[in-house]
C-alpha cells in the first residue's frame, strides 16, 4: 500500500499460529478497514496504519503478512 491508501483485511497469512494470534490481539480482522499512514524513513522497516480508529505501527515483515484489498 502506498500512503494515504485505505483497504480493508482481506485476510492474514502469518508464519506461525503465535503470530497470527498477535495480530488478531492487536485488532487486525477480516473486513477491518485500514489506511496507510506513514512507513519508517530507513528501507522501509516500519509502517504506520489507521486501524478503525486507532493507529498501530508494525514492521515490515509483520505488516507483509496482513493481505489487504484497496478500496
């Protein structure tokens, strides 16, 4: 997603169970809507999303296994 972007979670493809639990813990849930608000200055580590209403940042690699669909 590139910024100001806004989708919604299509589904989440985590390596491992634990993973895919965290996400979930955080808020992360099919049909969520999302905006993509910053991404981090150095190789693009981190993000910054709107999550309904609350922002969550997440590297890279965690953010990589949330599949979003632009609306």
């Amino acid at each position: 997603m590139s910024f100001g972007a806004v989708g919604r979670v299509r589904s989440i493809e985590a390596e491992t169970a634990e993973l895919e639990a965290k996400l979930r813990e955080v808020g992360f849930a099919e049909g969520d809507e999302v905006e993509m608000l910053a991404q981090g200055p150095f190789k693009r580590r981190t993000v910054a999303v709107r999550l309904n209403r609350t922002i969550v940042a997440l590297r890279g690699p965690e953010a990589a296994m949330i599949r979003v669909e632009l609306i």
